[in-house]
C-alpha cells in the first residue's frame, strides 16, 4: 500500500465473508482504502479485486491465525507501520457449540485469544496513530452473547463481554480526544458464522438480520457516538427484558434455552 495515504484507511479483521465483508464493501464504497484481514487467501484476493475495481479504492490483505502470539504480531505490526489509519474494526471471531468442559484447554485459550487478546493488541497498535490525528474510529463486534449467559456459551460469552467492557472503559478514557469508540453487538445474522459448523438455517434465517443492515446500524449509531450498538428493536427488547428478569429465573431459563440448543448443534454433528 502507498505510503502517503490520501484517503482514509480501515482496519477489518474478519473480512472474508459476513460482517466483515459487509464493512468492506460499505467503506469501499464510502471512499476508504483498506486492509483486510482473513485467513482464505483466495477469498480475500478476490474481494480486494472487486472493490477495487468497483470503488478505486486500494485494498492489501493480510493473512493471519489470530490465536497465534507470532500471527497476531504480524496484524500489529503492520498497524504500527502505517502512515495512517482512520478506522479499525475488530471483528473475527467464531462459535464452538459444546460444553467448556467439553473442550480442550487450548482451544478455549485460542477463542480469548482470537476474541480478547489480538483485538487489544490492535487497538494498543492503533492509538498512537488516532491520538496523533485527534481522529478515528473503532468498531469492537462483540454479541448479545455477552449479555445471555446461555449454558454452552460459557467462553464465547465471556471473551465477548470483554470487548464491551473494553469499549465503554476506552470510551470514558478517549473524551475529548476525537477518537470514537463503539461496540457492536449483533444477535443472529446471515453470515457464515454457523454454517462453517455445518449447520442449515435457511428456514430461521428468514426471521435474522442480513450482515449489511448490521454494518448500516453500527456506521450510523457511530456518527451519533453510540458506545453500545445492538441492530434491531427486538434484540435491543430482549437483552432489556432479559436483563430486567430477576438473576435467578434468569439462570433458568438461560439453562433450559442453551440445553435445547445443545440438543440441536449435537444432532447437527451426528448427522
Ligand atoms: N452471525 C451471527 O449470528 C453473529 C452474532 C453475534 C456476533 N457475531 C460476531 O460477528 C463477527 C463476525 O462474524 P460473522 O457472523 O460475519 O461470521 P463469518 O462469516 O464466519 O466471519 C468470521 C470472520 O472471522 C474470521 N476468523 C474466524 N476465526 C478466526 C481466527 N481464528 N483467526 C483469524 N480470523 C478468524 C474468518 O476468517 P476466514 O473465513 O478467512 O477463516 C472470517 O473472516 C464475529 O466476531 C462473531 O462473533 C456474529
């Protein structure tokens, strides 16, 4: 990418398909230069071509296993060395149906790792930038996950509720820095987020947000300096409802909602 940036620049991790493609497309079209981040070499080279061909934007991808120290360095140091960066949205992530007792030790670490850990990291990256140009964004794509506590959903939940608290900490830390932070919690969404585990949703995926109208909430709730973005009247509805609901019919029901759902993701694999 060209040293002496022109346009403004952004940051999505996760661009291959989904959430992340949707920012892709919406900042090309926006006039961004950009930097995607994914693992699928092939997806992504394609992508790039497309916006830039369709935008005249200039996009670099770059590839990286975001559970691994030495591949999430790779992310940051490239951060570091840019002449600028204006948006930076950490959004890869990914769901493991099962129990935490179910799953072996490094792969829990790996979800912190993918979740928490490399997003902070690029944040750390990012700043020093942003506070240079009093200016800049980021988007952290957390889930309404964070907020029910479904069995099952133990480490998902817990290193999504990170990137919240995160956000609103930076948000009282960035006041009159010009740098606006949010967290993005979307509920369920037409991506590939469950069907790279095997699963055909076609039928409830009509009731689902599609990844674009996500993008649109998060971009317009940004430019209002909305920290905490939940797309949808009715998601908004049930994490009020849920969080007004005393703690322990609550538990309850989270149990009796995340055992069903295991019921469900373990015929799946069977099949
Ligand atoms: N879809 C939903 O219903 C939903 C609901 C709530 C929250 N979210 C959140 O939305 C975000 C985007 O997901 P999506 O729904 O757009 O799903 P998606 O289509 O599966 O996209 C996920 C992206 O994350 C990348 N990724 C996954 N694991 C990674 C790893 N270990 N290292 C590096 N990159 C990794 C994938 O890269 P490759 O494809 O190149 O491997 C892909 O680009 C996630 O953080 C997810 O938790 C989604």
């Amino acid at each position: 990418m060209n040293k002496l940036h022109e346009k403004p620049c952004a940051l999505i991790t996760g661009a291959t398909s989904g959430i992340g493609a949707a920012f892709a497309n919406r900042l090309a079209q926006d006039g961004f230069d950009l930097i995607l981040h994914g693992r699928k070499q092939k997806e992504l080279t394609e992508r790039a071509k497309i916006l830039e061909e369709s935008y005249h934007t200039k996009v670099e991808i770059i590839l990286a296993e975001l559970s691994q120290t030495e591949e999430i360095k790779k992310v940051e140091e490239r951060i570091k060395s840019l002449d600028r960066l204006d948006m930076l949205i950490n959004n890869a992530g990914y769901w493991e149906p099962g129990y935490l007792w179910e799953r072996s030790p490094e792969s829990l670490e790996a979800m912190i790792m993918v979740h928490s850990v490399a997003p902070i990291k690029f944040i750390r990256a990012a700043l020093p930038h942003m506070l240079e140009q009093k200016s800049g964004d980021i988007i952290n794509v957390s889930s309404i996950g964070a907020y029910l506590n479904m069995a099952t959903t133990e480490n998902y939940g817990a290193s999504k509720a990170y990137l919240i608290n995160l956000t609103e900490s930076l948000h009282v830390s960035l006041m009159g820095t010009g740098i606006r932070v949010q967290a993005l919690i979307p509920g369920f969404t037409v991506t590939n987020f469950h069907s790279r585990l095997g699963a055909d949703f076609t039928k409830e995926q009509k009731k689902w947000l599609q990844p674009e109208d996500v993008v649109d909430k998060s971009l317009r709730g940004l430019e209002k300096a909305q920290v905490l973005c939940i797309p949808g009247f009715k998601r908004r509805l049930i994490v009020k409802l849920f969080k007004a609901l005393p703690r322990r019919l609550f538990y309850k029901m989270m149990h009796a909602i995340g055992e069903k759902s295991k019921k469900k993701w373990d015929e799946i694999q069977k099949s």
